[in-house]
C-alpha cells in the first residue's frame, strides 16, 4: 500500500521542529528505508497514520465484498484520505467511481488553489483523477451524489459553533442515507465519545452530537475507531 503515502510520493506533510529535521527526513526518503522520525502534520493533512489506516481496510472490506455503489468523500481539502480512497480502488481492480465534494475555499495552512493542489496530488501520486463537485454542501448534495453508495467519508469540520457543525453533518447524514446500499459503510471523521474512546481530544462535538441524532431510530450503531489524537467512527448499512 505504498506506506499510505507516508514515505512513497506525494509525501504528507512531516511535521518537524527544526530544518535539521527536516532535511534528516528527505535523507531517510532518499535511502528508501521506509521511516520518518517526525509523525505527519495532521493540521495540514486532516489525518494521522491510524486513520489512514483504517480508512484503507474498511474500503477494503468494501471493496472485497462487491458492495454495490460508488465512494464518496464530503469535504476533501487537498486530497490526502482522497488519494488513499482511489489507491485502493485501483489496487481492487474496482470500477467504482471516487467522488469528492467540498467549496475549496477553506485554505487552513495552505496558499493558493485548494482545487488545484489536490489535483496535482493525485498527479503525482499516479492516481486516476476523482470527480469533482465544487461548491457548499447544500448545492451540491444530494442532487449531485451518485445513485448507490458504497462507502462514505464524512469530513467538515471547522473548529466553529458546535451546533452549526451539527446542522450540517446532519444534513450529510439525510443526504447520503437513503443511497447507502445494504453493507456499505460511512466513516465520520472527529466522532469522538470519551466512554468508548477514552482520552482524548474532542476537536468538533458537533459530529458526535449529529450522529447520535441521526442513528437514535435506525438499526445501525456507531462503532469507534482509534485514530491517536484524533477520533473517528463509522457505521456499516443494515
């Protein structure tokens, strides 16, 4: 799996202290030996190592069990969990579609295109290109989402009102349901319930807050992941 980009091109983002650091990275990467000294810059690549790694084996289980529908991310930003989706796509061998919806406006540390940077990473990691919806959220879905859903990654959070954040994972939620085919899952990114987690940091409560609304008359249970700082959680369609 390439070390889920970590240490094979498009690199994530290594969060390092000092240049000498840094420059100690680009000697371990150029001698090949599969190791960082640093841990990747999570704000910067919206993700840790745990996450990628669990996004990779659910897809897969996804993937392995021919679950009718295509994959979608909600919120996308320049694309790191994105290209780990196509890549085990095209690893499966899968026609499945990768569609990706998100403003490109929300720049966080980066300058300059969003839309763009993302494109020129899934270029460099060789990847076919995702389909792009650009645009909020309530113009784009559900109108724009794929018939059948296989798989679903919910990610937009932005650190603000906790109930604003509410509103729209719900809105995801009621969006994306009723095309979640019958084993797919759905993957939501910040779930954090310090009981089934234990320490940790609740970076956006309004997910949890959503998700426990939204599942409150429905057969599916949340399930949590560990992710080290950070939390997600997923369900699977009943």
């Amino acid at each position: 799996m390439d070390n889920y980009f970590l240490t094979k091109p498009p690199y994530g983002n290594i969060k390092a202290s000092s240049s000498f650091l840094r420059f100690v990275n680009k000697g371990l990467r150029f001698l090949k030996l599969g190791y960082n000294i640093a841990p990747i810059d999570t704000s910067a690549d919206m993700n840790t190592v745990e996450q990628r790694i669990n996004y990779f084996h659910l897809l897969g289980s996804v993937l392995n069990s021919e679950i009718q529908g295509d994959v979608i991310e909600l919120g996308c930003f320049t694309g790191q969990c994105a290209m780990l989706f196509q890549k085990a796509i095209q690893l499966h061998q899968s026609d499945k579609t990768l569609h990706l919806y998100d403003s490109f406006e929300v720049k966080f540390k980066e300058k300059g295109d969003i839309q763009a940077f993302l494109i020129d990473n899934f270029k460099k990691a060789q990847l076919d290109l995702p389909v792009l919806h650009k645009g909020y959220f309530q113009d784009t879905i559900p109108g724009q989402l794929p018939e059948q859903i296989a798989f679903a990654h919910i990610d937009c959070g932005f650190g603000g009102d906790k109930m604003q954040h509410k509103d729209i994972v719900l809105y995801c939620l009621n969006s994306i349901y009723p095309r979640m085919t019958k084993g797919s899952v759905c993957i939501l990114m910040d779930y954090y319930d310090p009981e089934m987690n234990g320490i940790g940091i609740d970076i956006n409560p309004g997910v949890k807050l959503a998700c426990d609304e939204f599942l409150k008359d429905k057969p599916e249970k949340i399930n949590g992941l560990y992710g080290n700082q950070y939390f997600h959680a997923y369900f699977r369609k009943a």
